[in-house]
C-alpha cells in the first residue's frame, strides 16, 4: 500500500493510477478501523480496480463538547489493517492543513432540514462538517465509486443528496451494518465503553429490532415508539430519538407503510453518545 501523507504525496499515488485508467474506489475513514470500515474496503474491491481510503478525525464534523481531541488515532493498526486488506493507497493527511488548504477558504456544504433532523438536532453543524469533508475529499480524489456505511443512515442519504448535484459522476455505494455478536454496531466508540456498559449498549439494537418486528405485526406505531423509549430507559440508556422514518428519511408516522423504512435511534450511555438503525 503506498502511503500519502501530504497532497503533493496524494497527487503522485493517483496520476500513477489514472495513467493506467484503473477505476478507483473511495473509502473515507476517521480510522481506529475496524471490521465495518473493514467491510467496506473489500466491497470497494467488487466494484473497482483500485481502493483508496482515507483516514482523517474532520474537526468540523465535531462540536465544540465533543470528543475531537480524545477520538482514538491507531495509526500503526489501522496501516496493518489496511495492507492485510490490500488496500492500495491510504491518505492519512499529516495534518488539517493537507485537506483544507486554506482554513478561512473553505467551501462550506450546507446540510439543510435534513441535517437538523435526528443526530444533526443533537449536533448542530455536524452533518455540514461532512458534508464539507467529504466534498472536499470527492474534489481531491475524484473517485469512480465512493463506499460509506448504513450506520450511518443519515449521513449516507445526505451524502448522497450533496453529490446528485455536485459530483453526479460518482457511484456510490451503501454497505451493511457489520455488528459484534451480540448484536452491537461496530463503532470507533465502542472503545469508550466497559464490557458491561457494551452489554448494555446491545440494548439499543434489540429494541430496534423488536421494533420492526411490531411494525410489521401492525401494532400502533406511537405505542412501539413509547415501549422502545421505555426499555431503553429500564435499560439505563438515554434515548434522544426513536423515529420511524422511510428510505429517503421522511416522517413516517403511520401502520402499513409499504414502501422500504428504517428504524433510527441514539442513546447515550455514559457520557458516549451511539447510534444504529434497521432497515426493513
Ligand atoms: P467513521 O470512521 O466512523 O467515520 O466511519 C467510516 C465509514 O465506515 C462510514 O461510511 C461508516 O458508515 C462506516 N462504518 C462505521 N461503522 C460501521 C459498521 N459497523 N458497519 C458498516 N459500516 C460502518
């Protein structure tokens, strides 16, 4: 794997592919990769020839409480990873500057009424963070097929949405959520919690679950709604949302929608804030 570590680096990798008109794949990491970024590069690897990931902590994607400085940076693990997976070239930038030239210039990617909605409700300005990082690795790069996780749900359709009309020419591609046997999410933060706090946090997928198990056994939706909050709080999480939404993310707030819909939830537990969702 050939290792970038500033742009002038980056150019190189890439014009030494494009001569070979190779078709590239983008995988944009935060690092302290595991089996779900992992996931994602091997998807990569069926739709292109080459995989490029990128492993940068985007200060603007976190407020100003939130966990920037103490964000797990493996780097050494993470590159062991990546060569195991024959990944072809990693930029991991040596520092902000080698994506944002010029801090004061950058071009900010508004997120709409979307962003403000679920996660972005709890995290003003996270989801423009984003947005602008990844526009901003897309100009860079400028991939053939970018990889991103149904974990994150809501950052994929808005993602999705920012490159309709700023990047039309790249395929993008959802991959899987990759859980831990007890049905966990696999998540950077993760890390922050104890084996019994990561007992608890299973919680969150087993109401999802049963959630959509009711759903589609037409019990009420308002009642599934309640019941979840109710158990995860029995279950010492602290729920901020639990939403019934459809593929796209619009309300739903009726039984016997037919069409493709995702459960959305986020709970805090000891001060870590997670996230998961079921498509069904
Ligand atoms: P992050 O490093 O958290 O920014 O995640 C980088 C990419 O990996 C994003 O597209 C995430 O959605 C994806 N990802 C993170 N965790 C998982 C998981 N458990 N399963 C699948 N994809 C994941």
């Amino acid at each position: 794997m050939i290792i970038t570590r500033t742009r002038k680096e980056l150019d190189v990798a890439l014009k030494n592919f494009s001569k070979n008109s190779e078709k590239l794949a983008l995988i944009p990491t935060m690092g302290n990769l595991h089996e779900g970024h992992l996931s994602l590069i091997r998807i990569a690897k069926k739709h292109a020839s080459k995989t490029i990931s990128t492993i940068f902590v985007n200060p603007l994607q976190f407020g100003k409480n939130e966990d920037y400085d103490k964000y797990p940076r493996t780097h050494e693990d993470d590159i062991k990873k990546l060569n195991y997976e024959k990944c072809d070239i990693l930029f991991l930038p040596v520092n902000n500057k080698e994506v944002f030239s010029n801090i004061e210039d950058i071009k900010t990617i508004h997120s709409g009424i979307l962003g403000s909605e679920l996660c972005g409700k709890i995290r003003p300005g996270h989801f423009d963070g984003v947005l602008t990082v990844v526009n901003k690795l897309f100009e860079i790069i400028n991939p053939d097929v970018a990889v991103f996780g149904a974990k994150d749900y809501q950052q994929e359709i808005l993602i999705r949405q920012m490159a309709v009309s700023l990047h039309p020419n790249i395929e993008l591609i959802k991959a899987p959520i990759i859980r831990a046997e007890n049905g966990i999410a696999l998540s950077s933060r993760n890390n922050y919690l104890s084996e019994p706090e990561l007992e608890m946090a299973a919680n969150l997928y087993k109401s999802l679950y049963h959630s959509a198990q009711s759903y589609k056994k037409n019990v009420d939706l308002k009642t599934i709604i309640s019941e979840a909050k109710n158990y995860l709080i029995s279950k010492k999480l602290i729920p901020h949302y639990f939403e019934l939404r459809d593929h796209n993310l619009n309300k739903i707030d009726i039984n016997q929608f037919e069409g493709k819909k995702v459960f959305l939830g986020s709970v805090t537990i000891n001060n870590t804030r997670l996230i998961d969702n079921i498509e069904f």
